[in-house]
C-alpha cells in the first residue's frame, strides 16, 4: 500500500506491505507516518465490547472475516472531502472528481513512486469556483469544501480529542451533516460505532441482512444495530464487506438463507 499526504510535519509518503514487512517513508512527514503505521493498518483497533453472537447473521460474517480490522488515518481533511464531494452523487461521479481536483493541484509526493499529495487546506482555499464547476461539483459542495479547508486546522486537532468532538466540530460547518461526519469519523479515526445516517442504500442492506426485510429506513437500521452500540459500524462494515444488499423487489427471506450466502 502506497499513502501520499500532507502531516503536520509537511509532505509524506508512507509504503506498507502486506506481507508484514518493514514500513518505509519519505519527505518532511516520513517520521509521522512511520509513527502512525500500525493505526493505518488497523493493528490498533480494538474488537474490545463486540459480541456478535446476539445475532446470527453477525456472528457468522464476523467468523468469515474474522481477520477484519478498522484501519484510521488520523488526517482528516483526506477523508472530508471525499466525502463533500460524494454527497447526492453517484460514487463514480464522486471518484472521477477527486482524481480530477487531485490532477488540478498537481503537487508531487515525495518518494521513489510518482504519487500526487491529497489537497492541502491552503491550496482548496485558492480553487476559483469554476475550477470546481468543470469537475462536475456544483457551488454547494464546492463552498463546502472551501469552508471545510477554512476550519481544517481545527478538524485536524479533534483527532486527539475523540470521536464526539470531531463529530461536534464536522457538524458544526454548514453543508457537513450525519452522513457525512460518519464516513469521515469510521476513516480518519476508525469509528467502529460510526453509522452513515442519511444513506440511500445502507438502511435497505442493513434491515434485508439482520431482518430479512427488503426495505429499510434510518430508524429501523438504528434500531437493528442498537444491540451492538459501539461496534455499530463495524457491523455495518462486516455488512458491506459481504456483498450483502437487498433485493431491488422480492419477498421476505429467513434469516438462515441470508446467513448462509
């Protein structure tokens, strides 16, 4: 896995191998990145308080995947505004606009790879808005995005402080809500509770997988997950990571049918 980013010490990009290998780093953040290695691997998250044998489904996915780990960056802006710009759009249109203002930006990682650094905080603030509009991404999620990257010094900080106060300061920035602040806190900080209210599909996979229910809405995913607060979006993670999803039409399915695919 190759990373490329800005850390509080400058520029970095960090090589991880899958075989357990040494990590190696290089640029101004070399050092911060090493330090934080474990974390981006998810060796720190902890599965302390998770008991998936209240339900049945659970229980099997989190046996098959067992390996499952909740990885955490620690950088925040990374994860918001991809997240910006995903919002009301398909995620394809959501990719191809992330690459295109990465290629804007045009900043070069350091390392032997040519990898592209993620936006910095200063550089979003400096995107005129019609830069943004021929990336497909409307003034609303563009002035997000600007004001995000305003305030990112003070997003950046809550990492240290805990998931509710990232949450608290994420919701506090007009355009950035629930949904929003779920997708950012499970990445940034590995949130294993963090559940993405206000999806258009997660509700309708959650309610078909624990209750065999082929439509869904946000009251009744959150309370399908309720036994599991704490750990709710690592649910919804073993979830997803299933291939899970609920049928466009159809009938009821028992419980042991869903288990068993």
């Amino acid at each position: 896995m190759w990373r490329a980013t800005h850390t509080p010490d400058g520029p970095g990009t960090i090589h991880v191998r899958h075989d357990g290998g040494e990590a190696e780093a290089w640029g101004p953040g070399a050092t911060w990145l090493l330090a934080r290695a474990p974390a981006m691997t998810g060796a720190l998250d902890s599965l302390d308080g998770f008991d998936p044998s209240q339900h049945p489904v659970v229980a099997q996915l989190a046996h098959r995947m067992s390996s499952m780990r909740l990885p955490r960056t620690e950088r925040v802006l990374d994860a918001l505004v991809p997240a910006v710009l995903e919002q009301k759009v398909t995620g394809g249109e959501a990719r191809r606009a992330w690459a295109d203002l990465v290629r804007l930006l045009d900043e070069p990682a350091p390392g032997p790879v040519p990898l592209l650094l993620t936006p910095s905080a200063a550089r979003l603030q400096e995107i005129p808005s019609y830069a943004f509009h021929r990336m497909g991404v409307e003034r609303k999620r563009a002035d997000t995005i600007v004001r995000c990257a305003r305030v990112a010094h003070r997003l950046e900080e809550a990492v240290g402080l805990g998931t509710d106060v990232l949450d608290q300061r994420l919701c506090s920035i007009p355009g950035v809500g629930p949904w929003t602040s779920a997708e950012v806190r499970l990445v940034a900080m590995g949130d294993a509770d963090a559940v993405s209210v206000g999806d258009f599909h997660l509700p309708h996979s959650v309610a078909f997988a624990l209750a065999g229910e082929i439509r869904g809405d946000d009251d009744r995913m959150l309370e399908l997950l309720a036994p599991f607060a704490g750990h709710r979006g690592r649910v919804v993670r073993l979830i997803e990571r299933a291939g899970i999803t609920a049928p466009r039409r159809g009938p009821r399915m028992r419980l042991r049918h869903i288990a068993a695919h």
